[in-house]
C-alpha cells in the first residue's frame, strides 16, 4: 500500500544527521544522490486545500468489483492489489513500478557493495511485539566474539531499540521513519555507511514493525528473515502471504510459552509452507535460548558462503590482473 500512498514521505531521520542535506554516496563508482528531511520549527504551506466535504456516491457498477456473493468486501484484487479513491488501478501499478523501480537500483548498488567486502546482510522482519528486539540481543550475545556484528534498527520514533543494541557491546544506528512503515534501501545505504562496517561481518537489519510494506522494499539484503511469535496466531503466513513468501527464513519465536498457549506449531509451518514451500523454520526462544544454536549455525553458514565468494572474486580479479599484466608484457616486447 505504501507504495501508491507515499507515507512518511521526507520523515526520515538517521541518528547523527540533524540538518537538511543533499548528499551523494558512492558504491563501487555509482553515486546516489540522498535527501533527507529533518525535523524543524517552521511549517510547510502547500497552497491548496483538502476539502472533505464532497458528496458523493459509490455506485459499484463501474467495474470496482469489491462486492461478491458472501457480502465481504475486497479491496485487494485488482492489478495493484491495493484501493485508493480516486485513483486508477492502472495510476497505481505504474506509481508502484516507479518506486520499486528507484528503491531497486540502490539496492542493487547496495548488494554488490556488500558483496565485495564479503558482509552477511539479513533484513529482518515481523509485527510489531513479536520480540525482535529481544531475539536481536540474544543472537548478539551467542555470536559476539566470534564474529563482527553491526545492527540497523528501524522504527517509526525513538532510538530505544538502538539503545538496547549498542549496551550489548556492537555497532548500531537508529533509523526513524516517522509516518513511514518500512525501511527502503536508499535509507540502509546511509546507515551502513555511518556504521563503516568491517569487511567478513554480519549486518543485521531490524525492520520497522510490519509484515505488508517491508514485503516489497529490497534492502540488498542475502536474505528476508520473517519471525513470528507464537502469541501471534497460527494463520499470520495465510494473512499476510507476500511477506512469507518473500522470506527465506520463518523464526517460530517465543516457543516457552507454548505449554501456555492453543497455538498449533503443526498447523502453522503448514501454513508457512503452503504460502512458501522452501521456507526454512527455526524454532527458538530468546528467554531459554532453545533453538539459537540451529540459528546460530545457519547464520555461520551464510557468512562462510558471503566470504568465500569475496574471496573467489578477488582471485578472479587477480588472476584477470595477471593475464592483462602478461598481454603488456608481451606487447612491449614486439
């Protein structure tokens, strides 16, 4: 839905800017030029009125097609699977395609930027409640010393969660969002930037609280982790397909609490795996730590892979380098 309705557009903050800038940041020779807005003391006049009083009546034999026999009402069956008044379905398919489009190009850049320093990036995503947070500090604590971590927090206000985070010893920056729902990728590649993150490291990405918009925004990210809490209900990955399909990995959290509890785990990775058939599921509990070793272990598992294949581009490049060194060589001595 966001990307038809442009919410928290020029809202963001990211800790450590405190004025209005354009700026330019440069991934491997690509400059992207960055606006971010602040907040400040003075008051945007647009020169136009939004008048609420508008009669009107909603005669569904234009071709809406949201009422059907069972009396339900679907808004989310056209070609831009979201409703806006007063705006074509075509408008907002090609309004979508124009943001994706932009928000792709920066997260490619952003991709290949952490591939080349060997950097293990997980954009992590879930409702708000599901204890992300609290699973972000207990993964720390089992990898710190070990490995380099460096965490991106986003939330609409405050830098609470970020708070939490550097008390565990690690890297990490608050990106606020304001009305926005969701963290894109132009706003990650100013936090890494700031963070100057070491090469082989784990880049952990707290999204902001919502399993809809973040489905749709690329970060650069290797992987789209979905963490779900048992609190939550069993039917989540049924209720909010596109966020599950997009994951690669589904986190059962908060599992000491099911001798509490009617959620049916059977019934949910059911669920999971008719929206997402490859899902891969852990089931963890940040409170007794069960399941963190198998979380730890795939995590290991991804960064050995984002290293190797630094280290096989840099042979690659060397290798290049030594074949254009001998072509020189050989050319000079003609």
């Amino acid at each position: 839905m966001c990307t038809v309705c442009g919410c928290g557009e020029g809202e963001t903050t990211i800790e450590g800017h405190s004025h209005p800038h354009t700026h330019g940041h440069e991934h491997d020779g690509q400059v992207h030029s960055h606006e971010h807005s602040h907040p400040h003391d003075h008051e945007h006049g647009h020169g136009h009125e939004h008048s609420h009083d508008h009669p009107h009546e909603h005669d569904h034999s234009h071709g809406h097609d949201h009422v059907h026999g069972d009396e339900d009402l679907h808004f989310g069956l056209g070609a831009a699977r979201a409703h806006v008044p007063g705006m074509s379905q075509s408008r907002m398919v090609q309004i979508e395609q124009d943001i994706l489009s932009k928000n792709n190009q920066y997260a490619d850049a952003n991709r290949k930027h952490f591939a080349e320093h060997g950097i293990f990036v997980l954009n992590l995503v879930s409702s708000p409640g599901s204890g992300k947070t609290t699973l972000l500090t207990r993964t720390i604590q089992h990898l710190k010393g070990k490995h380099e971590v460096a965490v991106v927090e986003g939330d609409q206000q405050t830098a609470l969660d970020a708070d939490r985070i550097r008390a565990t010893g690690v890297k990490a920056i608050q990106i606020n969002t304001g009305k926005g729902c969701h963290l894109d990728a132009h706003m990650v590649g100013h936090a890494a930037e700031r963070l100057e993150l070491d090469d082989n490291s784990l880049l952990l990405v707290e999204n902001v609280g919502n399993l809809v918009c973040p489905a749709d925004f690329d970060l650069g990210e290797a992987h789209k982790v979905a963490i779900l809490s048992v609190t939550e209900g069993e039917d989540k990955p049924l209720k909010y397909p596109a966020m599950f399909e997009a994951a690669d990995v589904m986190l059962l959290n908060k599992i000491d609490l099911l001798p509490y509890l009617t959620f049916n785990v059977p019934l949910c990775l059911e669920y999971a795996r008719r929206v997402n058939p490859n899902i891969k599921v852990i089931l963890v509990s940040a409170v007794t730590g069960e399941g963190l070793d198998e979380w730890q272990e795939w995590l290991e598992q991804g960064m050995a892979l984002a290293q190797s294949r630094k280290a096989a581009a840099v042979e690659s490049l060397h290798r290049r380098i030594a074949e254009l060194e001998a072509e020189v060589a050989a050319l000079k001595g003609r």
